[in-house]
C-alpha cells in the first residue's frame, strides 16, 4: 500500500520505484494532487507549462 502524502510536497506515483515522488521543490496544487515541476500533467506529456515562452523558430 502507497505511503500518505502530506500537504506540500509531490503526490506523483512513480511506479517503478513503488513510492511517491515527495519533492518539495516549487510543489503546487492541481486537480491530480500537489505536483512539483517535474510531474505536472504538461511534464508528463512533454509539453511545456502554459504561459511558458517559446523560442522563436526561423
């Protein structure tokens, strides 16, 4: 059974490693669960996070 996640830290799964990721680095909310920069959903996904800018292609 997945150890309790506290408030503030990553509440990523990372299952090949059978336990959370527990980062506290700039952790913040959303609908899946606090998630640091590394697990947001738009990280998981390779795509960058909104707002983010894009380098101009020539």
């Amino acid at each position: 059974m997945p150890e309790p996640v506290g408030v503030g830290v990553c509440a990523h799964w990372i299952g090949d490693e059978h336990r959370h990721c527990h980062s506290r680095d700039r952790v913040r909310p959303y609908l899946t669960g606090p998630r640091c920069p590394d697990h947001t959903p738009n990280a998981l996904k390779g795509l960058p996070e909104p707002g983010t800018p894009r380098k101009a292609s020539l």
